[in-house]
C-alpha cells in the first residue's frame, strides 16, 4: 500500500502543518543524514522579493514571513537547496526543488485521501 519513504514524506508535511517546522526540518536531516539547517523568519537584503530562500554560507533557510514557515512546498523546496549544496556549491536546480517538495505534497494528499476514504465507509456502513 503506502512504502515507509512516502510514510516519512507524509509525516513530514504533517508536521509543517502543524506548525512543527523545526521538528519536520531535524527529522528531514537525520532521514537524509545532513545537518540541520537553520530556519528564520525574515529575508536578507539581496533575496527581499523571494518568499524564501537558502543561504549555504550560513546553512539558513530564510522566509519572508512566519506564515510560510506553515508552507510545506516553500520549506520542503529550500530544504532541498540544502540537501544539494556540497562545500557552499549548489548542485541542483529549481525544477528538482520544486519536485522533490511535490513529492512530499503528494504523498500527503494521497494518505489523507485513502485515510478519508476509510474513515468515510467504516463510518457509513451498516453494522
């Protein structure tokens, strides 16, 4: 049904939701076996238009306001960025970013829906 990879995908995205992004952001580097990357709420100068960006220099995901510490597709996008720099070197780019974040979204979506989708007969059938 649902592989570990997408359980840990899904959990993740539950967590940014539940506004636990310091927890979901620690549980992404020890699944990936990195260092947890900084997070904080207000861009650097260069980067002021941006909802988000990484800094490699100082390994911080920087947002431009509290609300997107709550979007899993920004903090998951970033975390990528992170993921792919080697000696303040990136090594991907933003179509990778944007689907390794859509990956996670997805795996969300789809175990809630099969989640409601159990839920919705047990609670509706006749016993």
């Amino acid at each position: 049904m649902f592989s570990s990879d997408r359980m840990v995908k899904a959990r993740i995205v539950e967590l940014i939701l539940m506004k636990k992004t310091d927890e979901a952001i620690k549980a992404l580097s020890q699944h990936y076996s990195v260092d947890v990357p900084h997070l904080k709420v207000g861009m650097p100068k260069k980067h002021g238009k941006k909802a988000a960006c990484y800094i490699s220099k100082t390994k911080t995901i920087h947002v431009r306001s509290r609300e997107k510490l709550e979007d899993p597709f920004v903090i998951l996008h970033e975390f990528y960025h992170h993921l792919r720099t080697h000696d303040r070197k990136h090594r991907g780019t933003e179509k990778h970013a944007n689907r390794f974040a859509e990956e996670f979204t997805e795996a969300f979506q789809t175990l809630h829906r099969y989640s409601f989708n159990v839920y919705y007969k047990h609670e509706n059938s006749t016993i």
